[in-house]
C-alpha cells in the first residue's frame, strides 16, 4: 500500500470504542454513570455521508457529539481526527480541525449574542480563518452563503436575533457553517426548535451541504422519520449503545433490536388506525415534503 492510499484509508473523524462516564468517587460516593459504551464511529475523508444517529433524551447522542467535536475527551477509547487523538492535537492542527469540523447546534438562537447583528455570527468565521482580503470579498463570501440556503442578504443582513424567525436563524447558521466550507459537520438535533412548517427546509438545507457541496453530516436526532429522510446510514442508540446500525431502509423495514421496534411503532401514520410498520412500503408522510437540492435552488421561501 503507498503512502496516498494509506492517507485515503485514514478516516477524516473517528470515535473507536469510545466510552464517556460521568460520576463516581467523591465524598458520597456518587455512582459512576456511562453515558456512552464503546460507541465506534468513523467518517471518510470521501464520498460526503450522511449517517444518523437516532435515540431518546439520555441516550448518549449528545454526549457522543461532543466527542467528535473534541469539547469533551473519552474515559476510555479514543477520539480520532485525521489518525491523531484530539487531545494531541498541536496548535496547528487544531485550527484546521476547527475549520473542518463544524457543529450546529440545537437552539439556534443560544448561538446569537442578542446585542449584535446577525452579520456578527457571519463575519466572525471570516475573521478569524482569514478568509477575505477585503470588505467586498467578505460581503460577496456572505451573501453567496446566504442565497445558497434560501436566504435573501438584504433581508437578512443588519436585523437582529429576535426580528428572525427560527427557521431564519438556524439557516443563517447552516450558511455561516458553508462559509468554512468544512469536511465533516455535527448536527445536535438541528430541527427540533424550529417550528414545523421550516423544518423541511432547514432539512433540504442539510441535504444540499452534502449533494451539492460534498459535506459530510453526523444527524443527531430523536426523529427516525426524518432520519430515514435524509441519512444513508441510521444508528440507533440506546442508554449509550449502539442497538442498531445499517441502511436506512434495513433499519426501517426490518429492524432487529426490540428498542428500533419501538421506535418504529411510535411513528404516526396517515391513517389513524394503522402503525406505520404496519405496511413496509409506507414510508413517513414527510418524504412527500422533504426537499432535493434542486427544489431549493428553486426556492427563495423564509
């Protein structure tokens, strides 16, 4: 094997049997809690994926994000970028796994200081990376972000957190995340504050980073519906394993672990008085909606 294959068989992101506990010792002795058990997760470098991972509240999904984002180190286990353990990782290095692993988190209007402009939240990025020699380039990076996810510069540039809708705001956060044109993205249950009627939406948008833009996402969520929407593989976690791995249409039409079932069941179905594994050629109604990256480049909706 040459060198340029080795480097290509290395994983952009990785997380080999990763284990996260939290607790124990102290003067009480606390029990010590494992939020995640040997969780193993690895992304390329290429083609751009889209894998899922899907469980409850306290399943271990945000603690596994925090890992593949380095804002937290694995008990036991390592935490991978590029090969190298995160907390390795020189000052160098860390930089470009900053600009190439980006996160969008759940509450996009946390993410915004109330007392600046949304412009703030895209300039920053810029800033810090150096992305543009002037104020021309750096509008022109802007306003090329914006339109890419639907959103007309002129209305929303200069307006604040709150003169935006959810759906505004966490867009504008998907466009600030394109503005570093990053590999890898780690998305914490990113619809789930944005009301319903955007959620397709913010979705397509997701979609597009990866079809048209070759982004790779880790999708967080607690929704196998839209999972099975956007993903190419779905995994699902339970009280911090891993239950469930494959296809979104093996994990769907033919899950194996009790938990999945579940899961599957609690899906609403068009019909009343059918459950949506009733019949494995139903798919859940929102695949009627969810948008392709060409539906969007079509769309200048809010």
């Amino acid at each position: 094997m040459t060198p340029g294959s080795i480097e290509r068989a290395t994983p952009l992101l990785e997380l080999r049997n990763a284990t996260k506990s939290f607790g124990g010792g102290g003067f009480r002795g606390r029990p010590t809690v494992v939020a995640l058990n040997g969780f193993s997760l690895a992304i390329a470098a290429e083609p751009a994926t889209i894998v899922a991972i899907v469980g409850e509240s306290g399943s271990g999904k945000s603690t596994m994000a925090n890992l593949m984002l380095g804002l937290d180190m694995p008990t036991s286990g390592l935490a991978l970028y590029k090969g190298k353990e995160i907390r390795s990782l020189n000052r160098a290095e860390r930089r470009t796994f900053r600009r190439e692993v980006q996160a969008i988190f759940q509450d996009p209007f946390g993410v915004y200081n109330p007392f600046y402009k949304v412009d703030h939240v895209l300039t920053t990025p810029i800033h810090k990376f150096k992305m543009a020699s002037s104020r021309e380039e750096e509008r022109r990076l802007i306003e090329q972000a914006l339109r890419a996810v639907g959103l007309r510069p002129e209305e929303t540039l200069g307006r604040f957190p709150h003169q935006m809708s959810g759906g505004q705001r966490q867009r504008t956060m998907v466009a600030r995340t394109l503005l570093l044109r990053p590999k890898v993205i780690v998305a914490d249950e990113p619809v789930s504050m944005v009301d319903a009627s955007l959620r397709v939406t913010v979705l397509g948008n997701l979609l597009q980073l990866k079809e048209q833009f070759g982004i790779s996402l880790v999708y967080i969520t607690h929704d196998l519906a839209t999972a099975y929407q956007i993903s190419d593989r779905i995994i699902v976690m339970h009280r911090g394993n891993a239950v469930e791995d494959g296809h979104p249409e093996q994990v769907v039409k033919h899950p194996q672990h009790d938990y999945t079932k579940l899961l599957i069941g609690s899906i609403p179905h068009p019909d009343p008085n059918r459950a949506w594994g009733d019949d494995p050629a139903v798919v859940p109604a929102a695949s009627s909606t969810v948008p392709t990256s060409g539906d969007l480049a079509a769309s200048n909706g809010h």
